[in-house]
C-alpha cells in the first residue's frame, strides 16, 4: 500500500492522534521514529500501521504486512515534531490490570505530574534502577502524549505504568506496603535509610509537593540531602537518585 497525499482519509485519522481526547478515545497512540516502534514492537505491544519512506522500508521487514509506504511531506504533516522521522506507526495502548500491583516490590507513585517530559524521562530512569511499576494518581499528564513516548525512549513498554483514580484503592493496593513520602523537610536523609520491601515511594508534584492525603497514608519519609545554596530539584531527577539509593 502506497500513500502519497496529506489529504487521505488514513492521513486524517491518524493526525487526530496528536489530540488527547482522540488517544483516549480509540485506545490508539503515536510511535515516531525506528527506536520507539521497534522497541514497542518487540516488547509486544499491538501496532496497527506503519507510514515509512520507501527507501527505508527493508528496515521495517519485522513487521512488513503493516507497512505503508509514503513521501516525507506525508509524515511531516503525521509528525509532532519538527524534522519528520523516516517512519511513523499506530500502537494501541497497553491495559494493565490494577491487582498485579499488589505482587510488585519496588513501586514508585507520582502525583498530579503535569511535565510530559519528565514523566518519559522518569519511566527511563525506573527501568534503569529496578522500579517494577509506576502509579499516576491525580491529574496526571496523559502517558500516551507523544513527547513523552520519546523522552521514556522505548521504555514505556517495559514496565507496568497504571492511573489509580481513587484513594480507596490505593489504600486496598498497598495496604501491606512500606509508604514512603518524599518531604524536603524531614529528619530521615536518603543517605541513611534502608526501607524493606515491598515499599511504595511516593513523588507529588514540583509546584505543590505531596497532598496531605499522602502524607497521612505514608508509613514513612525520606529527604535528599543537599546543599543549602540548592532549594530543590527537578523532578525527574529527585525520583532517580532516591530509586538509585533505594532499588539498586
């Protein structure tokens, strides 16, 4: 199958998948580029279609019955970025059930995260330092924005990331668990805490911190030992070295 025209009705629909509400409508999102769809792919999340250059296609050959072939205006009009990638694919987003959670170990909690890129950028640093899954509880930015689909780069698929809506069921969820609040003001200094496991850490977010809600629900809390001159620290990077301190 061959594309050439922006104007196709294929085009169009996939374009609506830049929108949140469409993503959240058809359970569909955007991968763009050779890393993130062969990542996805072979992770085993479900890919729907394929819009590559011809001249790259034999690069796609692991999933060849998906292909279709276009011309780089085509994918620059699918693109979300500047400079159109050589191939661009619809993937269906990956449903997890919220009961696994209860079997997880390791598991850190964010709370109205609202920055796209510091949640990619998070989902990486948890697949590096031994995070076995990741909760979004509150107005969380949606997981399937395509900026953070490249910041987690590839990542997305190699671990359970799940929205629990409700208190209740965290409660119900981690009922067992270590809750650990991350506080800047706090006694406990990362360098000399040794939580067990299973622990939940929980992150709120970089304008507001932790809901009183949280803090009441934690069973403990942990600090980042600084410097006095540095008042905090983004937030991507507070979550990777409080993961490295504690799952590595």
């Amino acid at each position: 199958m061959e594309i050439t025209s922006v104007n196709n009705e294929l085009v169009k629909e996939t374009v609506k998948l830049q929108q949140k509400k469409y993503r959240i409508q058809t359970g569909k999102f955007l991968l763009e580029g050779y890393k993130a769809i062969k990542e996805a792919f072979d992770c085993g999340i479900k890919l729907e279609k394929i819009f590559v250059e011809k001249n790259k296609k034999n690069e796609y050959n692991f999933a060849k019955n998906l292909l279709i072939e276009t011309t780089e205006v085509v994918l620059k009009k699918l693109a979300t970025t500047e400079s159109a990638p050589e191939a661009i694919a619809v993937g269906f987003q990956k449903i997890y059930d919220k009961s696994l959670l209860k079997n997880k170990k390791k598991v850190i909690l964010l709370e109205d995260i609202k920055d796209v890129g510091n949640l990619g950028t998070i989902i990486r640093s948890a697949v590096a330092f031994g995070a076995e899954a990741i909760v979004l509880f509150g107005e969380s930015v949606d997981l399937y924005n395509p900026k953070c689909v490249r910041a987690s780069v590839g990542n997305l698929w190699k671990l359970p990331v799940i929205h629990v809506e409700k208190f209740n069921e965290l409660e119900d969820i981690f009922a067992s668990f270590e809750r650990i609040a991350t506080l800047p003001r706090t006694n406990n200094l990362l360098k000399n805490c040794n939580f067990g496991t299973p622990c939940l850490v929980m992150f709120g977010s970089e304008a507001n911190g932790l809901s009183q809600q949280l803090i009441d629900f934690s069973t403990n809390s942990v600090k980042i030992e600084m410097t006095e001159t540095v008042e905090s620290l983004n937030l991507a990077t507070s979550v990777s070295v409080i993961m490295y301190e504690l799952f590595v």
